[in-house]
C-alpha cells in the first residue's frame, strides 16, 4: 500500500483512466478497427500502467525501502532486495 496518500490519489486516478481505455480498446476490437490502430491503443495502456508501476515503484523505494534501510534490519533488508528483485526478474521475462 503506497504510505504517501497523494501517490495513493495519483495512483488510483490513473488506474481509472487507464480502465477507460481499455474500455475503449475493447469497443474497437467489437466494431472491427484497424488493427494498428488498437495496437496503438493497447501501447498507450501499457505505458500508462507503467507509468503507474514508476509511481509506486517511488514510493515504495521512499518508505519501505528506506525505513528497513533506517533500521538497520538485516532480514527486512534482505526481504525488500529479494522483492525488488522478482519484480524486475519477472519483467525481464515478458
């Protein structure tokens, strides 16, 4: 869960959005689009989502991170380093 509430409020503002545009992808996909252009569509989507990733990426590197980081907690440290690892190994793979 994002610790600052105005990344919580960005986040959530631009999931909505991003649920509105595949929204709209689906309406083309039904009414039989232009191929590249639906691509077009679903591209923009993914970087909006990671866009949102980036934010809460952010955010969690500012509190998470740092707090484990503060308290010198070695398995919370080693716990926030495996995660931040599968993220990115799990990324990699797509």
């Amino acid at each position: 869960m994002p610790q600052d509430q105005n990344t919580k409020k960005d986040a959530l503002n631009r999931l909505r959005s991003i649920a509105g545009h595949v929204n709209g992808v689906v309406r083309m996909l039904e009414e039989d689009e232009y191929c590249i252009d639906i691509i077009h569509q679903v591209q923009a989507v993914q970087a909006a989502l990671d866009k949102v990733n980036v934010l809460l990426l952010d955010d969690h590197m500012q509190h998470c991170v740092s707090d484990v980081m503060r308290a010198d907690d070695a398995p919370g440290i080693n716990r926030v380093l495996s995660e931040l690892h599968d993220v990115f190994a799990v990324r990699s793979k797509i």
